[in-house]
C-alpha cells in the first residue's frame, strides 16, 4: 500500500515542487493553500486533494483535520512561513508580531498536534528553520523566534514520540516569494538584508531547489537514530554522505542547539 504524505502550504515554492517530487514516486498528496493560484490548480490536476486553510484560523485548522475523516498518514511537511514583521521590535506593531509567531510556529504546532493521532508508525514530521540560528538577525525578530523555537520542539517531539521522527531543515536562501517582504519593507526597515536580498536576486545567487528537494528526500529515508531531533542545512551540511551518517550514530548532540562555551568551561574549571 502507498504512502500518504500531508503538505501545509503546499502551493508556496518549496512544498510545491516537493508535492511534485512526491506525486512522481506515486504518494498519496493531500494538500492545503490559502489562496488558490496556478500552483494550486496544477497540483489539483494532477490528483492531489487540495484544501483550502488559513493557517491563522483555528477553526479552519479544526475543519481541515475533520474533513480527512482521521486519514492515516506517513509524512507531515509544515510549510507555512513569513518573515513580517520586517523591523526592529521597538518600531513594528506588536500584535503583528504575535501573530507572525502564531504563523511561523503555534499554529504548526496546532496542526501538527491534531494529525499525530492519525499517523502511521515510523512517520515522518518535517519543518524549515532559517537565519539567525547562530547570530543576531536583525529586523526579523518574530521570524527568528519561530525558527529557533522550531528546532527545539523537533528535538522535544523526537524525544516523547518513539514511533515518529521529528527533523528540521534550514534550506538557505532559496528563491520564493516570502523575500517580497523584506523588499516591499524597504531599506529603513530592513536594514542590510534588504541589500542582500537585491543582490542574490540580481545575481539569481540560491540555493538550487534540487538540493532542497534532495535534502528532504534524504531526511525521509533515514532512520530516526540519524536525523530525528536534528537541525539540518541544506547548504552546509553533507548529507547524502555516509560518513556524515557514522558522525550522527555516534553524537546525539550534534546539529541541535545546545548553549556555546560548555567545554570551554569545563577546560577552565579543570585548569583550576
């Protein structure tokens, strides 16, 4: 029997040619959109069962889990994502910022809590982190927010749910429409992102969508011993590398967040 795979977002880019990726190794597509455009109607045509969700609407999300009559499912992509509100905290409206926290993560979470009922064992749940991770990003605080908290309800998730794994893929600059927002910000709002978002679109400088294609293909085939609870970089990371699957058999730690300085400490206080 095939397996089914429930794609949040799925008409927005990355989660688009995913479905795409999915369809072609003959899965089962269930699929939602907030507003219906080509994307949407294309993967309608090709036997995805699309629904419409706003994310932001719990009754909506409450619709959506009823309407699939407790579907059983082997893979879980939220794909939701927005980086507004472009600015530094002190100058944006705050209720925006919660509500681009509830977008970028609570709701995930809400979506995400009401179909774990209904998996199948040795599941897959998969969500996309982004900057920021290891610096401070400025002007995109709520967005940032989401994606550390992201990673570490992964890493929380993996750990309680012995029959699913829980992994997180950061896939770099990619080119989709959420950097819109950061040019439609402005300079003043967005500071020296703003530049860096014109130059990797002159210069088409992203990461290509077949390697955050691949990246996920691959996280969908290893065992939860090697990718659950982790934080993966599409761009950084050698995955695909079977020396890169030895390392993470053999370091719980590694690709989570973890506080910066432990050893060194310990160096120190040894030293004493």
């Amino acid at each position: 029997m095939g397996k089914t795979a429930i794609i949040i977002s799925a008409n927005s880019d990355i989660a688009y040619q995913t479905c795409l990726k999915l369809v072609e190794g003959g899965w089962t597509v269930i699929g939602t959109y907030r507003k219906h455009d080509d994307n949407a109607k294309n993967l309608i045509n090709l036997g995805v069962s699309m629904y419409q969700l706003d994310i932001s609407n719990v009754n909506q999300i409450s619709d959506f889990v009823s309407s699939l009559s407790a579907r059983r499912w082997d893979f879980l992509l939220n794909a939701t994502g927005m980086q507004g509100p472009v600015g530094n905290f002190t100058d944006i409206d705050f209720d925006e910022w919660s509500n681009s926290i509830h977008v970028n993560f609570i709701e995930q979470l809400r979506i995400t809590h009401k179909l774990l009922p209904y998996r199948n064992k040795d599941s897959t749940i998969l969500f996309f982190a982004g900057g920021g991770i290891n610096n401070a990003s400025l002007s995109y605080s709520a967005y940032t927010i989401s994606k550390i908290a992201s990673i570490k309800i992964c890493e929380l998730l993996d750990a309680e749910i012995e029959d699913a794994k829980f992994a997180i893929i950061g896939p770099g600059w990619v080119k989709t429409k959420i950097h819109d927002e950061t040019i439609n910000a402005g300079e003043r709002l967005a500071g020296k992102n703003y530049q860096s978002t014109l130059d990797h679109l002159e210069q088409d400088n992203f990461t290509p969508m077949h390697d955050v294609i691949g990246s996920i293909e691959w996280v969908l085939k290893q065992p939860k011993e090697v990718v659950g609870g982790r934080n993966f970089s599409t761009v950084f990371d050698a995955w695909g590398d079977e020396n890169l699957v030895h390392l993470l058999k053999n370091n719980t730690n590694m690709y989570k967040l973890r506080r910066n300085g432990n050893d060194d400490m310990l160096k120190l206080e040894n030293a004493k």
